[in-house]
C-alpha cells in the first residue's frame, strides 16, 4: 500500500518506520464513522479529537491515536469486526497497533480509561448521527458533547494541532 506521503507497507509486516503521523491524519480525516451510515460526514480523525477531550490529561495522547490504525487498515463495523472468521485481520490491526505504540510512545494495550470513552463517546454519537439508535438506549453516553461534523481539512488540522500539543518527542 501507498500511503499519503508516499511510503509503501507492507500491511502484513509493518514496521515502526511505517507509522507517520501525517498519514494517520490525513486518513483518519477522510474515513467516515460508522461506515459511512451517519445523517451528515464526520471523520475517525474528529472521533479520536474528541475522545483526546474527554479522558484525563494523562490518557490524552493515547486517546488522540486510539483508532490510528485504521489510518493503515481502514475499519469494520464492531459486529463484523469480531466475528471468529475476522481474526486474521484482528491480528494485523494488533501489528500495526504494536508499531504505533512503538513509534509514538505509547502503552501496548489499550487503558481501561481510554476504552471506556471511546465506549461512551460512539453512543453519544450515534445519538446525534443515526437514524436507529435504539441499541444505545440502557447505556450510557456524553451529555452536552456535540458531534461538529468537520470537513476532512478541518478534522485532520484539529488531529494535528492536537498531537503536537500533547506528544512530547523523547531526547534523543
């Protein structure tokens, strides 16, 4: 595969040379959340933005770039996604998640406070952006957060404004 600044991966073996930061944002900021089934567009980069917002200080960061994988594989819908016949793609998103954590400094798995807002926050969107939300009706979402709907531009300049504020290049 091609990326946006031009490196080719191996989408089977990626490598922590792989990982770029500006092609996790320019791809984030053009796919769709929830496969593209919303009441108007809005970006896996202005989901992860957002989850950045809502998670300690601390688990910032690691939220920021939670789906930055899909940068590198794309996404599939959670039922789809966790079928047994999909574990091999589970496994290449674990590799590209490992070269993530790597490169940027991250934990190689994901906090239990990260996951609980990107649980919270994918019902709070699905009660701004689809038409059936009926499966989110015993769980529990963010109250007052607006989904914005950014065009790709804006959602990959906020990702990036965002990173830069909170990830601090080790010294070398």
């Amino acid at each position: 595969m091609t990326t946006f600044t031009g490196k080719r991966v191996k989408l089977l073996s990626p490598s922590v040379d792989d990982i770029d930061i500006q092609d996790i944002a320019h791809a984030l900021s053009h796919l769709c959340r929830f496969t593209g089934h919303c009441a108007r567009f809005y970006s896996v980069a202005e989901h992860c933005w957002a989850a950045s917002h809502l998670v300690e200080r601390e688990f910032a960061l690691e939220a920021l770039l939670h789906d930055a994988a899909e940068a590198y594989i794309n996404d599939l819908s959670r039922p789809l996604k966790h079928l047994p016949s999909m574990s091999e793609y589970l496994v290449i998103e674990q590799r590209f998640e490992a070269a993530i954590a790597v490169k940027l400094g991250l934990p190689a798995t994901m906090s239990p406070a990260v996951k609980v807002t990107d649980n919270r926050l994918v019902v709070t969107e699905a009660r701004q952006l689809l038409r059936d939300h009926r499966w989110t009706e015993d769980l529990l979402g963010y109250a007052g957060w607006c989904v914005e709907g950014l065009d790709p531009r804006a959602a990959k300049a906020a990702f990036l404004f965002r990173f830069k504020e909170l990830y601090a290049q080790p010294q070398v």
